[in-house]
C-alpha cells in the first residue's frame, strides 16, 4: 500500500489508492473526510560492515559515493574523510583519483553522512499531508538539531504550524537513541 516509487528522482513514498481498503479515512475535528496517511520510517543502527568486509577498489562504489556527496558541500566531505583517518586508504582519498572506492570505505563514509554514528538511527523518508523529505535530503540529516527540524514539521499537524511543544520531538529522539543502544548492546 506504500511504496517507493523508483521511476521518481528523488524517489519519492507512494500510497496506492488500496489504503481506503484497509482503514476508513480519518475525520479530524472539522467533520472533514481526510486521506492524509503520515509516514517515518527511521532504520535503527548502522549499516552492517565489520573489518573483514571486502575492500577491493572498484568502480561501482565509487559512482555510489559520488551520487551520495552531490548533496554535500566540499566542506562536509573534507569533514568526513577527516573523522575517518583510520580508513584503509589514508584519508579515504587514495583510490578517489582513479575513480574506485573500496565497499567497506563507502559505507563508512556513508554512516557517516547521516545520524547512524551519532545517534544510533537515521531518517530514511518521512511524509505527512504536504511535507515530505526525500531519501536523498534524508541522507543530507547529519546531526541530532536537523533531525529534530525535519521530525518538528512532520509532527505539526495545522499547515505546518508547530502545534506542540519541541518536548515531543525531543523525547521521541531520545527513546530511539535508548532502542538503538540496547539493539547495540
């Protein structure tokens, strides 16, 4: 009934017209049918890759990689390849000029990219009434302020007018940094 739609750049949630089927639409208080249908999905942890994952440069990573820093800024990228001084390459830069990358040094940069680090889970999309963010700005949410933005506006429920307190926000991060550290543990 939800889906991604990969004919879309950026990929987009999709809800099939099926979701009528499966529950009544919602009457908020004005007595107005609705078919808003909200959506987080959140992914707990971080990408599974220890030290024996297989490194061998190659092209394919490479072209991942540059499709994930397009959204970035020079900057950013420079920030990252410096936290990860313990990357196989040196900086992670040393396979970058002949155009390959290593899997386990995509990943990591990868992580790194987003919350997965930090907090213990990443936004991967949301969508409610007219605001969404895509898989692509989801990859872009790299700390636990813009996070609590993005989950901030998806919460507002009156045409983006915050209608609660940021306490809700807050405690919602945290109660999933606290299932992200006892999945960890």
């Amino acid at each position: 009934l939800i889906r991604v739609d990969e004919e879309t750049t950026p990929r987009r949630l999709v809800i099939s017209d099926e979701l009528t089927l499966v529950r009544p639409p919602f009457l908020p208080s004005d007595g107005r049918p609705s078919d808003v249908v909200s959506v987080m999905d959140v992914k707990l942890g971080s990408r599974s890759y220890g030290r024996n994952c297989p490194n061998e440069p190659q092209q394919s990573y490479y072209t991942k990689y540059l499709e994930c820093r397009q959204h970035m800024s020079a900057e950013r990228v420079r920030m990252i390849w410096g936290e990860l001084g313990g990357c196989s390459h040196a900086d992670g830069h040393g396979w970058l000029p002949v155009e390959k990358l290593g899997k386990r040094d995509y990943l990591a940069f990868r992580d790194r990219t987003t919350t997965s680090v930090d907090l213990g889970f990443r936004l991967t999309a949301l969508s409610h009434g007219g605001y969404a963010v895509s898989q692509e700005e989801a990859r872009t949410i790299a700390s636990r302020t813009q996070f609590l933005d993005r989950l901030e506006r998806f919460l507002s429920t009156d045409g983006g007018r915050r209608t609660f307190g940021t306490a809700v926000a807050r405690s919602l991060v945290d109660e999933l940094v606290g299932i992200s550290s006892a999945v960890r543990a």
